[in-house]
C-alpha cells in the first residue's frame, strides 16, 4: 500500500469529455486476439440444449413473424443451429412447420401443447434474449483479456487527465492505478475534482472489451449488458459468436442510492430465475466509482466490508435465490470518494487492501490561478492578474477557502449575468462580484 498526500485540483474543459473522448487516440489498437470463435455446433454454446430449447420457445412465442431467420437473430445464434433447435421443438409437437422461406429459413407457429410448455417455462425463468453463455466462458474470456492489456504509459495517463490540473506526484499516483488495475481511495474537502479524477481514470484504460449479454448458471440468467453503462463498438467481423458485444471499457459510478443489496443478484418474485448484474459486474475491466462514500443508504463499515474480500482475491461470490452460491470475477479498479474523514469511515484493516491513496488539497493561488485562466481561455474571454487579485481579496475578506471547481462556476454564472443583462459577454470585476454573490450568497461584506 502506498500513501501520498498531494496537491490536486481540477479544470474542466471547453465541454466536459465523456467517458469514451479520445480513448481511440491514447494507445494504437492491436490486433483483436480473443474476437469470440464463431460456434458450429450446438456443443460449441457450452449451454445445455433444453435450456436452449426453452429460450427458443419463449422467443417463438412473443415473435409475430416466427421464422428461423428471425428467431436467430434475437438469439443472437448462427441460422442452421436455430434451425436445429427449432427442428428438434417441431419434432417434440411444440412448434409447427407453416412453410419454407429460404434453405434453413423455415415460418413457424406455435402449437397448443407448445402453449403449455411455455407457460411452464416462463414460471421456471422468464428471460427472454441472446442466448448467454456459461459462467465459466465469461470468467475464462475477462480474465485473458484483462490480464493481456497492454501496460497505460505516460503518454497515454497525460492525454487521458489534460483536462484537469494535477500535481506531478498525483500524475504518478493515478498512473500506478491505471496500469495496476487496484482500488484508489480519494478523500479531501467536496469541489476540489475527486469525482473529475475518478471518471479520468476511465479514459487512460487502453483497447475494449468482449462481454457477453447474459450468462447463465443452473438455468438461471444473469444479464450483463446494460445499455446504459456499457458502449457498444462495432466488431471488425460477422463471423463471431454474436453472443458477446463489443464495449468500451465500463465506468461505472454508484452514489448515495447505493444499497448492500445493490451488490448482490436480486430477483424479485415476478422475475423467476431472471436477474440484473450487480454495480461491480457491470464493472468488469473497468472503473467501478462508489462517489460520495458515507453518504449511502447503508453504513460505510457495511460496504467496505462488503468487498474486503473481493479486494483481497480477485473474485467475489453471488448468491442465486436457490441458496447456491457462484464465483465470479472481480476485475474492475474501484474509487472510493469522499469528503469525510478517513478515520470516520474505514478501519486500518480496510485500507490496507486499498492499492493506493491520494488526498485531494484545495488548491495553491497559482494552481487556482492556472484553473481560472484556462477555463476562461476556453470561453474564449480575456483575464488577467486584476481579476484574480480580486477574487482573492474577496476570498480573505469572507474567509473562503478557495476550491478547484470555483473558476469554472464563477466564470459560467458571470456569461450567464451578461447574457441577462444584455451586455457583451465578458470578464469584468462587476461580472465576477454578480457571480459570486449568486453562487455564494451576497455578505454583509460584500
């Protein structure tokens, strides 16, 4: 465990860069080693066929235009294998043939008795997708792939932060995380870009991913793609098991809504045998960022406990509504942030499985100062020493301590006050005093 304690403060850009801006550009991309082999045979899926025939019948079931074509594409299968499957449920009196549309490509319906069965079916699990995959192919497939990432160089960590003003000591820190892949705990007064920095870390992780949609255990799925947290690229073949997708490397951030519950698979009784991945899945060869720690719906001790194991071996355990529990991987880098007092939240035994620590120190005048020139610079408005010997008076005579997240707050509310008033939008001591006492409140100072 190493311990630094830094100067560190945060710049926001012209427009704030999402997760994904300019990743393409930090580390050339090598050719892709573990694109999903397309599977030939039914045995090649590593799933049982009755689970798969089940998830045929489901899909044939909900498809108004029930073809094998159609079918395949939902499964996310190869067309002859739907057509085996499919073949083998007309074969069973489920399905019935209706006509050919193309070789291997036939029009289905569904029968009475097929009917039943999936009444059946849907009582034992109510999923309904791409065919997943088994839970020993995904931890196989991350693994590899998270172990054979290429090393984040400095280059890289640069272009990945330009946005934001660092310390050449943090600059080392956050590197050791990014090419380390372990957890971070970032503590130090609110304003002063530990989120910024979180989020950062995202953008120096090279290359992307191959994760599956879902995978499934004892008949049970556990949908992993999520829409939301993970971005699709496009993969440079067709001929792939198209039961995985293409990703950025996930960032993940989870704040005060953050359950105890959140952490494990949670089914509820309408789902049968159906579950959504918990936050540190999701997370897998990404960025895992638990913002605001302390501030949860569960007590600090509780959550760092949580995962005290998980830090230590790599893996964590789930536990399945029929009691049975499963390892799965737990290959993310994790943030914790806050603003309260590390003594407050985590005891000695937690902090020695943080892999580093960094504290984030309101900023030096001359790190404030970089901060407030480059942003207005961004804008496209003129400063100078006048107007920061102005804010800084103003900060001594309200006895403020200055925060890194400030510049940017005061020079967007003093466009904002020109625009309203109908002036030319510019930088002035009258401007920045408006700005001030509607971000701070007017004193009686002031």
């Amino acid at each position: 465990m190493i311990a630094i304690k830094n100067e560190m403060t945060e710049f926001r850009p012209m427009s704030s860069p999402s997760q994904t801006d300019g990743i393409d550009s930090l580390m050339p991309e090598e050719d892709d080693l573990f694109v999903p082999p397309f599977p030939k045979t039914i045995e090649d899926l590593g799933i049982h066929p009755n689970f798969l025939a089940d998830l045929a019948l489901k899909t044939a079931a909900i498809d108004a235009d029930c073809t094998t074509a159609t079918i395949a594409r939902r499964l996310h299968l190869p067309l002859l294998l739907t057509d085996n499957i499919l073949h083998e449920l007309y074969e069973d009196k489920l399905l019935e043939i209706r006509g050919v549309v193309a070789p291997h490509n036939h029009r289905y319906a569904v029968l009475d008795r097929g009917w039943d069965a999936v009444a059946r079916v849907r009582r034992a699990n109510r999923y309904v997708g791409p065919a997943p995959v088994s839970l020993a192919s995904y931890t196989n497939m991350l693994s590899q792939q998270v172990r054979s990432r290429s090393l984040v160089n400095q280059h890289a960590l640069d272009d990945a932060m330009k946005h934001l003003v660092l310390s050449d000591a943090a600059k080392q820190t956050l590197g050791l995380v990014a090419s380390s892949g372990r957890s971070l705990f970032l503590s130090g007064p609110a304003g002063n870009g530990k989120t910024a920095i979180a989020h950062a870390l995202i953008r120096a992780i090279p290359g992307h991913l191959w994760i599956p949609y879902a995978i499934e255990v004892d008949r049970q799925v556990i949908q992993v793609f999520d829409h939301h947290n993970h971005e699709s690229l496009e993969a440079a073949t067709d001929h792939y098991d198209q039961r995985w997708v293409k990703v950025r490397p996930p960032l993940i951030v989870v704040g005060g809504e953050l359950t105890i519950e959140n952490l494990d698979l949670v089914a509820g009784p309408e789902n049968g045998g159906l579950y959504e991945a918990p936050v540190q899945l999701k997370a897998n060869g990404g960025v895992l960022v638990v913002d605001d720690l302390g501030r949860q719906r569960c007590s600090p001790a509780e959550l760092l406990n949580r995962w005290i194991v998980p830090l230590e071996m790599n893996h964590d355990y789930l536990t399945l509504c029929t009691g049975k529990k499963i390892s799965i991987p737990f290959a993310q880098t994790i943030v914790f942030a806050t603003n309260l007092t590390v003594s407050d939240l985590a005891d000695e035994a937690f902090l020695r499985r943080m892999g580093y620590r960094l504290y984030v120190m309101p900023p030096s005048p001359d790190t404030y100062a970089e901060i407030f020139m480059r942003f207005a610079k961004s804008k496209g408005l003129a400063a100078d020493a006048e107007l920061l010997d102005h804010l800084e008076q103003r900060y001594a005579r309200e006895n403020r301590i200055p925060k890194a997240c400030e510049p940017r707050d005061l020079i967007e509310r003093a466009i904002e006050a020109c625009k309203y008033r109908r002036e030319k939008v510019n930088l002035s001591a009258g401007s920045l005093d408006i700005a001030w006492n509607c971000y701070f409140g007017a004193s009686a100072s002031g």
